[in-house]
C-alpha cells in the first residue's frame, strides 16, 4: 500500500500526515486528527451523517480519500462553535428547534446547513430542503430539522395546519 | 365519567418544552459513541461471513490471512470452544436451539459469522478476512415462510421449523359457527415485509479486559444495566466483574437490546486474547448481518353483525424467525392487543414463528405492530362493504372510558385507554366532509385523493409476567457543591432521558434544571433496570425519579429544619434555596446545607452525614396509551407516487414531562410508518440472498417523504402510575402503518380494493390503478390455512410442520404414545416448558398412588403442588396460576424412560410444550 505525505488545514489548524492511498478522509479526520465529530453511518454516500466542509462546501468524508484533500480546508462540527461555547447559529437553531435525538446523523446535517445559510445574498429555501433530502435521520422524523432549516433559510418555521386536506 | 376525568397537568418543568441536555455535545460533535472510545492497545476485528445460506463446512483455510503482516489473531467456534455461552434471549430465557458464537461445522445464512480477524486495524482485518478461504457443501436453503412449512429442517436436530407456537391448534367449533352465521364476514390476509431497524449509528463494542478478571465493555446498546446482565448471565461471570458502558447511542430501535453473536465474539475474544478489540458494525453488515424485523403473514377473520358490531374473529399469524432469533417467538403480543380495545365476545387464534435460513429475529419499535394494521385495514374493507361510515364502525366496536373496567377475551383488564375519545377529538381537528367534497371535485379532474384513519392502544412500562422488565431505579444526592446528581437505570438512544429525567426531578425537588445532572450510562454506576424498552422509561424511570426526589426532599427539609430550629413544614425548598416561613424568614442556599452534610454532620439529625436518597419504583403492571390519527394523500396516478398532504395525530399520553420530546418520539415513529409502507424491504432471492445490501437498495423516508405532523394532546388524562405519565416510545411505529395504507386504499377506491402488498411501491400502486396483473409474488396461503374448518395441523401440507403438533393426545395414542407398561413416574425430575416468553426450565418432583398423580414444580423458591390422574404412563393435571393472569393450565404428560413430553394448554393463549428429564441418583 502506498503511502503519502499531505498537508492540510483541519478547524483552522495546519496539520501534516503520511496516509495510506486508500484510507477514506472520514476514518483519516475520525482516527488521526481526533475529530470523532465526524460520523460514518453508512459509507457509501446516502446517508450524509459523514458531511464535512472541504474548501467552504458540503462533501462526503467517506467518498473521499485524504490524500484527495491535500491542500485543503476542511472545517467539521468541532469547528463551528465559538470557542467561549456560544453555538453557531444552524447549531442553535437545530437546538430551539429539537432537530435532533440521537445525534449520530446531527453533523452532517449542521454541515450542509451551515455551508447553505447565513450567506448574503441567502440561499433559496428550495436548495436548502433539496440539501437535506440526501441526509438520513432515522429519529426525528426530520419535523426539527426541517423547522430549523426554514428559519435558516428565512421562511416561517412552520407551514402552519389546515382544517382539511 | 368523561366529565369527571382530570386534566394533565404541569409543573414549573414537568410539561415544558424544555431544552434537551444531550443536545449541546451532540451538536458540537463531542458526543462519545462507542467508534469514538479508543484504549491503548486495542486492535480491530472484521468477520468473515458466509457467502452462502445454509450448508456443511468442509474446511476452512486460514493460511494466506496469517501470513498477512498486521494480522494478530484468527479467531474460529474451535477456538472458542473453551466459553460455556447460553445465548440468552432479551427475557433471560435459553434459546430454543442452541446459537453458536461463531458457525460451528454447519452456516444457517448468509452473513453467519465464520471467523473472526483480529488486526492492527480495520482495512488490514477486512484485507485478511478476504484471503480466508472457506469450502462448503452448499444445501437448499428455507427462506420464506412457507418453505419453513415445506422444507428441510432448518436446525437438524429440532423435530421441526417450528420456532415457537401459541393459541389453539385445532378450530374451535362455536366460534367457527358464529364467523360462518354472521351478517358479514370480512377476511383480511397480508405478509408483513422484512424490516432492517436501521439505526444511523450501526451496532459496535470496544471490549477491554482488565488483568484482575474484570472486563470493560464499551457497547452500543439499549441500557448498560440489562447488557451487563446478560453478559454475567449468558456468559456466567460474576456481574461485578462486568461494567459496560454505553455513553452516547446512534438510535437502536430494538435492535441493540442486547448483545448478539459478533458482540459477544468480540468479548470472549478480548477474553482469549488478552487485548482490547474494536468492532463497529459496518452498513453491509448491518443489513445482512443484524438481526431484523416484521417478515409476517396474518389472515384476519372478523364478522359482524347486521348493525356492523363485532361477534367473533380469528387470526391465524406466522412469524420469520429466522435461523437465531434473539428469543424465539410467535409474538403473543399480536393476539393480546388485536382486539384490545373493542367490544368483542369472541377470539381465538393460532401463531407460530418459524425457523429459515435467514438471519434471525430481533425487535423493532412496537413487535406487535401488525395486529393494528390488520384491524384497522379489516375496519375500513368492512366498512365500505356494509356500507357503513369507518369512523362510525370503529364507534360502534371501540370500548369507551364509560364502558370500563372491561376484561377482554384475551384477559386483558382495561380501565383507563381512550381510543374512542381520542377519535373524539381528531374529528374536531379535521373536516371529514369538507375533505370528501374536495376529494369529490379533485376525482372529476382525475386526481385521487383519499383519507384513512386508525384508533390503536399500547401496553407501555409494563411490569408483570416479564422478569427483566419489573422496576427502575433512582439514585439521587445533593453534592457538596449543592448541585444535583442522579443516577437512573434509564438510557438514551435519542430519547433525551438526561433531559426528562432532570425535569422531573427539578420540578419534584424545588432546583433548577440546570442544577441536576442525571448519569445513566454505565452500570457500575447504578442499579438494575432494562434500559429503553416497552415503552417504559418515562413511566418507570420518571416515577423512580418522583419518589426518590421525594424521599431526598424531605431529607433536605428536615435537616435544615433541624439544623435552624424550626418546624419542617416552615420549610420550603424553591429554584434551589430554602426558604423558611413562620416567625423568622431566612433563606438558606441548598450549598451551604451541603456543607453541613457533608462537613459538620454534627448538626445534621442523628448526626448522619451527606443528603442522599435512592427508590427502586415498580409501575403499575400496563399504562396504556391511546391515539386516533388521521392522514390524507394524493396519490398519482401517472407515476403511483404517494404525496402524504396532512397528518392529524390525537393521543392520550398522560401528563406529559416534555411535549416537544412526546411529539419526538410520536413523529420518528410515525417516519418509521411511512418507510414499512411505501419503500423499506429486505428482500433475499431464492437461494437467501440478502438483495438489498445498501442505503441505495434498502430505502429510507427522506425529509421530502415525511410532511409536517399535528399534534393534539386534548384527549390525555393522567394515568395511575406515579406523575401520570404514559408512555409513547412505539406508537407512531404501530398506528402510523394502518392511517397511511387505509388513506391510499381510500384514495384508490375508484380502481378497486387496494390488494395490501408491502411495500406500496409506486410500481404496485400503478400496477392497481391500470389493472395490471399484480407482480408475481408468494401470496399468503390463506386458502389452505386459515378457513379450512378441519384440525389445524394437517392445513399444512408437509412433515416438518405436522411434527409441532406432535404432543400426546389421549384422543390419538399412536405408537410412541402407547401406555408402556411400568414406565417409573415418581422421583425428581427437570422440566423445561415452552412459553410465549421463551423456554422456561424448573425442578419438580411427581409421586405416584395407584391411579392418583401428585407433584410440585420448584422454581423462584416458589412451589407450585397439583393432583392429577395416572393411566398407563399418561399423565394429566391442572393447576391454577394467578400471573400474570388467573388461568387454569391444563397438563398432559407421556413418561417413557427418563423422559417426559406433553404439553400445558393454557387457555386462550394455546399450548405450550413440556419436556422433562429424570433427575437421576
Ligand atoms: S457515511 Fe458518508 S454518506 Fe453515509
Ligand atoms: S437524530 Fe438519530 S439519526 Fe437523526
């Protein structure tokens, strides 16, 4: 197995390593660079709970290998918060919106959220929902997550009921 | 009584939408799952599986996996041959066959773990496990359920496929005579697709033993508590040896409720090894290799009478158990629960679960679930069919608050569910005859749409006749610091109990919330209870929490009464500061009589140090919950693609400590509904093959698939157990299923009866809108099984099953059974008898007196006495038992050597079957 030398940023710090060609750069941020954050749940590209951001945009870890991300800036959801703790605001909003239970899709959902909103102009709420379609939550019933995406994305939370169909 | 019933209340933090504990870790990525715990030395272990469903092992080559650099150890069932292991089911029962480890000379399905690769890491154990080459002499597998009827014997050594059974073998006359005399006579026969829980998190166990004997197991479970258990139990180990640990868990859903073949391979290969091993479950595995769910057939008979109220019904239900089921089971839960909550004189029933050449049965949100999708499917048929409105038909049959206390056929004993007034209020929430002038309109421009509503109960925290299942425990302390601590047999896999946990005992105690920390996650911190299961945590949990806070309470106020020199009544703890009324107000901060605890017992009464409390709390035996929920659809019928428009939920869940986490559990269930319905399938071809392997192939809701639901609490009444609380873990999963398939069914009515095939693809809805002939699939064997009013064990055409029937009949005495003259009765004996709960084994002791039977069976260090009758070596007796239910069992035993076979008829529930053994000596 080869091996090689790569240089990145993770959560803003400069990290060096020497990575096998095959090691995928979900188990190379999980195992060598501690970001535990990082979840596999399926690892072969549906379930999106391995969602990172390389270079500003949403990418599977697991369909990626590390070497391919030499040279990059990959941010996880170590490197969201604020370092007194305050949350980002897709975190707070999952948070106020109880967009999660078991927690284990949660990262990625934070991921993509956080690399769609908060951008001026905003995003179109439909990108945003197209987004989440390609993460799996097997909890929730996607009810919070979907509440906190429309208020991201600057709609009301809730389409509110009707009184028939 | 409607009038009378008290409303749900709330506290200043029991009833609020308060926010969850978990949830700043998990959403910061500092949640620790078991992937996420590493220890030094640990190394990594893969399987290698069995590409092939059933078949010898002819060898098994390990030599170029050994030769790989980094590969530690190769582990096969030889090596493990030195481990006494009793693969326990959830219930603690023995397996009904033995369940090896690893596959011991024969594999039983694709995915049977073979040997197990030890490796400095993942990729090297998986390169290695590649290189192992395995030769089989490859049989015909049993995959479905009728071949389990017709084919060869899954387990050679079983006399048949059938795993367990229950209810009555044979057709009982008078109720036959009601189902053939009533006005209508609706039938209704389906098969339950296979379902893979499918939690995100896969299952996974880092296993580290330690040199004094003591093992640390870092597991992905339901509850610490109940795993350690089993660990000490299956593996006879003193319990205090065992800790496992289980911090953060990715969803379980009845999977992970306790440890199972690879988990337990991992343990005693750690043992063997001496080294900590890693094994996280990968998403292949998951679907081939967990155990799974829900593959059933049920042929519902239901009559009625003119005025479309019930007279008699029958179900006749099997049950995939696969090759090792985690409990074999015919599921008596669907029989007690079909009818649970209606008006009807007479059932009776006939459940088997059957072995296959698949990989085995475990739980999965609400096992029962089926018996509300049969019902309420059979409702509406019904109903459109006698030309009755369904909601005024489930009126008609639905036991009200006003009809209870109401003992059903099954003996279940109601006196608080709420189905009918649970509907009550879902009709106040949507306009049924506003939404059929709609669908009227969108028919003419060739849109269908439709409405489908289901009523359903659920037994939760039950705590009779299931031994592991009985209390939970609360550990409670004021710290030094003056904050909270508790630790509670509760557990999380995303239930937020650290959340509802902390709010009732805030609320209960007079702190903040943010004062209390609850601990839940290792069991060598607290004590015994079963972790999330039943539905009970709320319940059970949330009641141990009320009386310990309660007993820590009193223990504040009077130590500080004491301490101040006032009357415990002038003292009230409130947001963590005493306040003292009477004569001379002060304040005391619960801190500073922290300190006096815990540094100046002296002043405290009796001069006892610290401020702590503990109660084990056992809730009443069921709390039942009760829902009515409603949904529309339009179905397309260009493409049969399902748009679910509105969802209307109505329950009865009690005083409620957090709606937002009550509506959490409702909306994930009810997800989880829409999956089984419109796209999950675990398919396997004919030779076993597992044919949907990934996320791609096994399909999953998306957020597009699940609308928006509404929730309506207005019908909720506390129940009796402490707080009122109920249950609402399962619901969603269990009444979710019949709303949306009765919605498409009634949005499709134009084209015909909606055939119930699962799942409703768009492909099978298209195949009924354009009267396609149906995709060629196995349909249930209705016709050869249920109806036919001869005996039951020749409706199935082969051997194999007829050889579960094969018990002594005084009415048959074929050759085996023939009175062997001087069969020896008296003296000890061991008894094993097969109940709905799995085998149970006890000692008992029969004398015999001419033609007078004596005896007593010994178990618990209870004795149970009986007479009886002796002809021959045929035995017969009765015995009374009051639980969990009063019921006359009714033995007939053969003795023939040192053995014992016959069978215990218990009633409603069938027969069980008895085997002894002579004690010799
Ligand atoms: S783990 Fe990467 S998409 Fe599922
Ligand atoms: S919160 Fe458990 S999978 Fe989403």
């Amino acid at each position: 197995m080869s091996e090689h030398a790569i240089q990145l940023t993770i959560n803003g710090r400069a990290h060096e390593a020497r990575v096998e060609s095959r090691l995928t750069l979900s188990d190379f941020l999980r195992g060598d660079a501690g970001c535990t954050g990082v979840h596999v749940g399926c690892e072969h590209g549906v379930c999106g709970a391995c969602t990172v951001m390389v270079d500003g945009a949403a990418v599977r870890s697991c369909l990626m290998l590390a070497v391919q991300a030499n040279g990059a800036a990959v941010t996880t959801v170590e490197g969201l918060a604020d370092d007194d703790g305050t949350l980002h605001p897709v975190q707070q909003a999952l948070r106020d919106e109880y967009g999660l239970q078991c927690g284990f899709c949660t990262p990625g959902i934070v991921m993509t959220l956080a690399s769609l909103t908060g951008a001026t102009p905003a995003t179109d709420p439909d990108k945003v929902m197209n987004a989440l379609s390609g993460h799996i939550c097997r909890c929730t019933g996607y009810q919070g997550i979907r509440r906190a995406a429309r208020r991201l994305a600057g709609l009301a939370p809730t389409q509110g009921a009707p009184t028939h169909g | 009584m409607d009038d009378a019933r008290p409303a749900a209340t709330t506290g200043r933090y029991i009833g609020q939408r308060v926010a969850r504990k978990e949830d700043t870790r998990l959403l910061t990525g500092r949640g620790v799952y078991v992937d996420d715990v590493g220890v030094p030395g640990m190394l990594h272990v893969a399987f290698h599986r069995s590409p092939i469903a059933r078949g010898r092992i002819r060898s098994i080559d390990l030599s170029a996996a050994r030769a790989l650099p980094g590969v530690f150890a190769l582990v096969t069932a030889d090596d493990l041959a030195r481990f006494k292991v009793d693969m326990l089911s959830f219930f603690l029962a023995q397996p009904v066959v033995p369940v090896p480890v690893l596959a011991n000379g024969r594999v039983t399905y694709v995915g049977d773990p073979v040997v197990m690769v030890v490796a400095q890491d993942r990729y090297l154990a998986e390169d290695a496990a590649g290189l192992i080459v395995v030769e089989y002499d490859e049989e015909d597998p049993v995959v479905t359920l009728d071949d389990a009827k017709t084919g060869a014997l899954v387990h050679p050594d079983t006399d048949s496929n059938v795993a367990a059974a229950t209810g009555a073998e044979e057709l009982d006359e008078d109720l036959e005579a009601a189902l053939a005399a009533a006005a209508h006579l609706e039938t209704l026969a389906f098969r339950h697709q296979r379902i893979s829980q499918s939690p995100m998190e896969t299952r996974g166990v880092v296993a580290q033993p330690h040199g004094s004997g003591e093992l640390t197991v870092y597991l992905s479970c339901q509850g610490p508590q109940l795993c350690a258990r089993w660990f000490a139990q299956a593996l006879e180990l003193p319990q205090t040896s065992i800790r496992v640990i289980s911090k953060d868990v990715g969803g379980s859903f009845g999977l992970k409720g306790q440890p199972w073949r690879e988990e337990v391979a991992v343990v005693l290969g750690a043992m063997l090894l001496r080294r900590p091993l890693k094994w996280i479950e990968d998403r292949l595995e998951n679907l081939t290799a967990a155990n799974q769910a829900r593959e059933q057939e049920i042929t519902l008979r239901a009559a009625f009478d003119a005025e479309g109220r019930l007279v008699a019904s029958h179900a006749d239900y099997g049950l995939n158990n696969g090759a090792y089921p985690q409990g074999a089971d015919s599921n008596i839960a669907v029989m007690m629960f079909l009818w649970g909550a209606h008006k009807l004189p007479a059932f009776s029933f006939r459940a088997r679960g059957w072995f296959t050449n698949t990989v085995g049965l475990a739980a999965y949100r609400g096992p029962w679930a089926i018996e509300s999708l049969a019902r309420e499917v059979l409702l509406d048929r019904a109903a459109r069919r006698m030309g009755i409105d369904p909601i005024e038909l489930r009126r008609r049959n639905l036991i009200r608050r006003s009809d209870q206390p109401w003992t059903t056929p099954m003996g279940l004993e109601l006196t608080d569910i709420s189905p009918a007034e649970c509907l009550d209020v879902l009709l106040q929430k949507v306009d049924v005859a506003a939404f059929r002038a709609e669908q009227a309109a969108a028919r003419r421009e060739g849109r269908y749409l439709g409405i489908g509503f289901a009523t359903y109960i659920e037994p939760t925290a039950g705590s009779t006749g299931v031994a592991v299942l009985m209390s939970e425990s609360a550990h409670l302390r004021v710290e030094p610091t003056g904050t909270v601590t508790a630790v509670v047999s509760t557990h999380s896999q995303g239930h937020g109990t650290q959340t509802t946990m902390a709010q009732v005992i805030a609320d209960r105690l007079g702190v903040p919330y943010e004062h209390v920390e609850v601990y839940e996650d290792d069991s060598s911190r607290g004590g015994y209870g079963s972790g999330a299961y039943g539905s009970r945590q709320a319940v059970a949990g949330g009641g141990a929490c009320i009386r310990a806070a309660d007993l820590l309470l009193a223990r504040i106020r009077e130590s500080a009464a004491h301490i101040l020199g006032v009357r415990t009544d002038d003292i009230v703890l409130r947001n963590g500061v005493l306040h003292v009324t009477g004569d001379k107000p002060q304040t005391v901060s619960l801190r500073d009589l922290a300190d006096i605890a815990y540094g100046d017992p002296d002043r405290m009464p009796d001069g006892h140090a610290g401020l702590e409390a503990q109660y084990r709390y056992r809730p009443p035996p069921i709390t039942m919950t009760s829902a009515a929920h409603a949904c529309i659809v339009e179905v397309d019928a260009q493409t049969g693609f399902v748009k679910i428009r509105r969802w209307v939920t109505s329950e009865d869940c009690g005083n409620m400590i957090n709606p937002a986490i009550v509506e959490g559990q409702i909306a994930g269930g009810l997800a989880q509904a829409i999956g089984s319905v419109l796209m999950e399938e675990v398919s396997f071809d004919a030779r076993g093959n597992p044919t949907a392997v990934t996320y791609k192939d096994y399909m999953l809701p998306t957020i597009f698939d699940v609308p928006e639901f509404e929730y309506h609490h207005d019908a909720s009444m506390p129940s009796q157990a402490e707080g009122g609380f109920r249950g609402v873990g399962e619901g969603g999963c269990i009444v979710g299923p019949p709303t949306l398939v009765n919605a498409i069914a009634d949005a499709l009515i134009p084209f015909g009866e909606l055939e119930l095939e699962l799942p409703l693809t768009p492909a099978r809805l298209l195949a009924h809108i354009e009267q396609r002939p149906e995709i060629a699939r196995p349909k249930p064997a209705e016709a050869s099984e249920a109806p036919a009013p001869a005996a039951d064990a020749p409706a199935d055409p082969v051997p194999v099953a007829a050889a579960a029937h094969n018990v002594p009949a005084p009415s048959a005495p074929q050759e085996p059974f023939a009175p062997a003259s001087g069969a020896r009765i008296d003296g000890g004996w061991k008894f094993v008898l097969s109940t709905p709960m799995g085998p149970q084994a006890f000692d008992g002791r029969l004398a015999t007196d001419g033609d007078q039977l004596s005896g007593v069976f010994i178990m618990n260090m209870d004795e149970a006495h009986f007479t009886g009758t002796v002809t021959g070596n045929q035995l017969k007796w009765d015995l009374k038992v009051t639980k969990p239910m009063k019921i006359t069992l009714k033995y007939e035993a053969v003795v023939e050597g040192d053995t014992l076979t016959g069978k215990c008829k218990m009633g409603v529930f069938g027969s069980a079957k008895l085997k002894g053994e002579r004690v010799k000596g």
